[in-house]
C-alpha cells in the first residue's frame, strides 16, 4: 500500500481548488493511504475538514507569517518522511517555489505540471504538455519516493463527504538558517480583485480585435455575467492595453478552463499554445480565416461589438431561468 | 561582485512542433535564448553597468548547438561563457541529474555572489532545474521577479504570487528569476557581435566539474501532438441573433454554462 502525501493549500477557511483536485488524484490511486500537509494560519481548522477527501492523517504546522521557502520546504521534509512517499500539490506559486527544494534534499525525483497520472510508486506514468501545449510527453518514473505538481484544472475536483476526523500530527515551525531567510516585507495586493487566470472556470479574452485599451470594458459585464477571469493576447498586452498579468500564451499563462472565449483574437500560435487545452473554445472574430477558429469549438464571423453585447444579454437570460 | 546567468537555449515560441522517430523534431527551427533567460542576461549586464558587479558569466548545459546561444549573451554584453555537456544528458526527463551537474559546475565557479535565470524554459515547462541547485548550494531564491535591486549584500525584488505581488528581501548569494516584465533585452549591436567572438567560451565535461551524472527519476515513454480539432462550428446569422444562438448551443449542446 502506498503513501501519499498531498499539501492542501488555503486561505484559513476554505481550501484551494488545486489542491481539492489533488485530494480526488490521491484518493483514486488504489488502496493509497492518503496524508495531508497543511500549513499555515488556521491550519488545524482545515486539517479537521480533510476527513471528508479520504485523509487520514494530517501533518499541520500551525504559522502566521508569509510565504517562506524555508518554512514551507522544511515542513515538507518533515510530513515525508523517511520512507516512499508519493507528494503531489497543485502546481501554485507556493509549490513551484518550495517543490524543486524538496525534491533536492529528499534525493528524489520531481516532475511537474502534469495533465494526467496513472499507476501507483514503483511504475507511475504521468502525461504533460510541453512547448506550452504544443505537444504531449509520457514519463514513467520507478523512484518509490517521488514529488508531483499538477496543472490547476486539469483534474476533476472529486465530491468531498463523510470521512471520520483524521490524526493530526503537529509539526513545530521549522528553523529557516539566516544564509537562508527570505523575508517578505510587503504584500501588493491588486486594486480590483481579479479571479486568479489560471484556476478560473470561464475566461473572457480579447485581442487586438478590441481596437484599445476601452474596448476590454466592452468585454467586462459579459466577463461579469460568467463570472470569468478575464485575459488578453499578448498582442493586446504588447500596444499597452491591458497589464501582462493578464497575458495568455506561450510567454503568459496557460489555462485550461471549461470555457474560453476569445473576442477579437487572432489566435498566433503563441496565444494558441497557452488555452488550446480548454475544454470547450469560442471565438468572436470579423476575420474568417483567423487561425483561432482552427482550434475553436464555436465560432462568430462578425464584430465583437455587435456579437458581446448580445451574446452578454442571451447568457444572462439563461442564467436567470 | 560576480553574477552568474544560467541560460537555455530553446526553439523559437513561433515554432511549429513536429515528431520524428519519436523524439521531437528540430529540423529547420531556429533556436534562441530562452526568452525568460534572456531577462536575466539582460538584468545582469544592467547590473553591471550601473557598477553593481565586476563580471557576468554566462552558463549552460546543453550540446554543442548551445554555444550559439552563449555568444548571443556574450554579444548582449556578458563577459564569459561555460558549457557543460555529457551525451547521457541528452536524453528528457533528467531533471534531477541537470540539477546536479548545475549545482557541480556552480561550484566549481565559485566565488559568485548572485545566481540569476529565467523563471521558467518555455520548451520543457519545468521550472525545476536551477531550484533544486539552489538547495544544493544552500542559498536561498526569489523566483518569478518583475523588479529587482541589489545592494548591502542582499536582494529586494517583487515577485509574482498567484494573483498579488511580494516584495522580498534574501541575503546573498542568492538565486533570483526572472520574468518578463523585468526589462527590455537589448540586441546585439554588430561591433558587439564581433567582440563576442574572442570573448572566452569554455567547455566542460561532467569529469572537469567532478559530477558523476547518476540515473534520471524520468524516463520518456511517448510522445504525442494534441489531437487535432476539426475546425469550428460556426454559427451563422446576423450578429445579434448569432449571438443568442450561441449562448444556446453553449447551454444545451456544450453544456458549459
């Protein structure tokens, strides 16, 4: 039977999507115990609520600060331990930071970034995209210890319910050697609240097709009605339009969310490489032979000026009844 | 103060992915600095300039194709190159022993005092590499840094989080990387170019940095191209009614929203 030790990420309250998704990844390997490393304020509050993903038990280390390196990469060492261990987090900034770290001070292989995962410790097979999405690789790895990221929805978020109350195993806040400290000294926190590109459900995107920076408010209430994250080509970021925190591509995020739409995009191979993984593609555009609507599942010939509005109102209507 | 830039050479983001023989193809596509790289390359020479460090050396571990990428940041402005390489690295999924033979090579380079990098290489997608050395040679990082300054023996940098920003301080010698709204890379002007050829390229083997390179965690079973989309179902009419007509193929049919 294997271990796998799954680090739960959170706000204090409420678990991140990404790691309930790596909840239902661990609970589908067969006869796996599953643990649960949690960190962070609030964090025995949350560990009481991982029963329910099939925890058993949970590694807590109870901390008030910010993000650490140290602490975060310590702790890990720690909840693994010394036998085989598969670790798997969702692919966050956090894990992308402290992941390498671990897998250099427990000797073991790391991969990240995965779409897919299959078989158990000794002969696990993951897939992911490389070139941003341009092509698929298959990795097998033998190592009975093993760390894991995964790519934000590209797994099912599993139902959570039932579960007795795991054990709780405290882990003290690690000592972080002052050659290695790094300390946060403020946190910038966006003027509007965005919802986060990479885990969003529906993303809005536009491109040069908006004609400038005013054109993206065209694109807002319908961003609004989905309740989508809201993205650009790098075409748009580039003549100034939008900030790059919004840039979607092969230079800018990756997404694979349930829906995107793109509203005046051309669809360059370098946007293509960065949202060709989205489940369901639609593409607005006055160009029939723009290259999006290769990889579209929908498409619009016409103005996005004409077609958003509309389609805005038709969504809405469905949302309401 | 001397900075080391790890860099990796990587196709063009233009370029179209074919697979040959099962590995995939390189025929024909124009190879360049990986663009996150190329932001440190740039931070680093930036550095230099404004008296913060003496030297820029640039270090990759790629074949013999890889040197063109180190003259380019030789022509940016970089004072020497070095490059490790081992057939047995040849094979994906080696991340673990990459990071060994970084770590190897960085040590053997030392003393330095800043370790920059791209945050991410846009062929592989892995952000694992220089990380891991970095654990290694026990210095700690910033990654995905969009501003960076570098004084009283310490860094101050804005890193990326999931949706806000940090400000960060870290005691050097660190390991910060690099993401693209950092700076501009400069291009090579041509008596540059010119000079960069008798700037000193070295080239070491795993035995020179005293790395036995050990298995990979990963070995390649398969690869594959996404699988092909038939085109779009367009929805036709005028624009208005198009409009609601595919807010209602969405619902019924896709059954997205």
């Amino acid at each position: 039977m294997s271990r796998v030790l799954v680090y739960v990420e959170h706000d204090g309250e409420a678990i991140r999507k990404g790691s309930r998704q790596a909840l239902g990844v661990a609970a589908s390997i067969g006869g796996a115990q599953v643990e649960a490393l949690v960190i962070g304020k609030g964090a025995a509050g949350v560990a009481a609520k991982l029963g329910a993903y099939g925890v058993t038990k949970v590694h807590a280390v109870e901390y008030d600060g910010a993000y650490a390196t140290g602490v975060w990469t310590g702790a890990a060492q720690s909840a693994a331990g010394d036998g085989d261990c598969l670790i798997l987090a969702s692919h966050t900034s956090f894990a992308r930071d402290f992941a390498p770290r671990l897998g250099a001070r427990l000797s073991c292989p790391q991969v990240s970034d995965i779409v897919e995962l299959s078989g158990d410790l000794g002969g696990i097979e993951v897939k992911r995209p490389i070139f941003a999405g341009k092509a698929f690789e298959t990795l097998k790895s033998e190592a009975g210890r093993l760390i894991v990221t995964l790519r934000p929805n590209a797994f099912a978020e599993p139902e959570a319910g039932g579960g007795g109350a795991p054990e709780i195993n405290e882990i003290a806040v690690p000592e972080v050697p002052a050659a290695l400290q790094t300390t946060v000294i403020e946190v910038l926190k966006p003027d509007t609240e965005e919802i986060d590109l990479t885990e969003a459900d529906v993303i809005v995107s536009g491109g040069i097709g908006v004609g400038g920076p005013e054109g993206f408010d065209t694109l807002r209430p319908l961003q609004k009605t989905l309740g989508a994250a809201l993205g650009s080509s790098r075409a748009a970021v580039l003549a100034g339009w939008i900030s790059p925190d919004h840039q979607v591509g092969q230079t800018g995020k990756t997404v694979s969310p349930q829906l995107y739409i793109a509203c005046g995009i051309s669809g360059a191979i370098q946007h293509r490489a960065g949202m060709s993984s989205s489940k369901c593609i639609v593409a607005i555009n006055k160009d029939p032979q723009a290259p999006i609507f290769e990889i579209a599942d929908y498409g619009i010939v016409a103005d996005l000026f004409k077609v958003v509005p509309a389609f805005n109102e038709a969504i809405a209507k469905i949302k309401a009844s | 103060m001397k900075i080391v830039v790890t860099i990796k050479q990587t196709f063009t983001t233009e370029a179209k992915i074919a697979v040959d023989g099962g590995a995939i193809s390189d025929k024909g596509i124009k190879q360049i600095v990986n663009p996150y790289d190329e932001f440190a390359v740039e931070q680093a020479i930036k550095i230099k300039e404004s008296g913060g460090a003496e030297e820029v050396v640039v270090l990759t571990i790629g074949p013999e194709r890889a040197g063109e990428a180190l003259r380019q940041c030789l022509a940016m402005g970089a004072d020497a190159a070095f490059r490790v390489w081992d057939d047995s690295l040849a094979a994906p999924g080696a991340w673990d022993v990459y990071a060994t033979v970084l770590a190897g090579a960085l040590e053997k380079m030392k003393p330095w005092e800043l370790l920059l990098a791209g945050w991410v290489a846009v062929d592989d997608n892995a952000a694992i590499v220089v990380q891991r050395a970095a654990e290694t040679l026990g210095i700690p990082q910033v990654l995905v840094v969009n501003k960076l300054d570098v004084g009283d023996g310490k860094v101050t940098a804005v890193r990326e989080m999931d949706g806000y920003r940090e400000v960060v301080e870290a005691p050097l010698p660190a390991l910060v990387t690099a993401d693209k709204a950092l700076n501009t890379p400069r291009y090579p002007t041509l008596p540059n170019i010119m000079k960069a050829k008798r700037k000193p390229l070295t080239v070491w083997t795993l035995e020179d940095i005293g790395v036995t390179a050990g298995s990979a965690g990963f070995t390649r079973t398969g690869l594959a191209l996404p699988p092909a989309k038939t085109g779009a179902k367009i929805v036709e009419g005028e624009p208005e009614e198009a409009a609601v007509a595919l807010a209602d193929l969405l619902h019924t049919e896709a059954k997205v929203i």
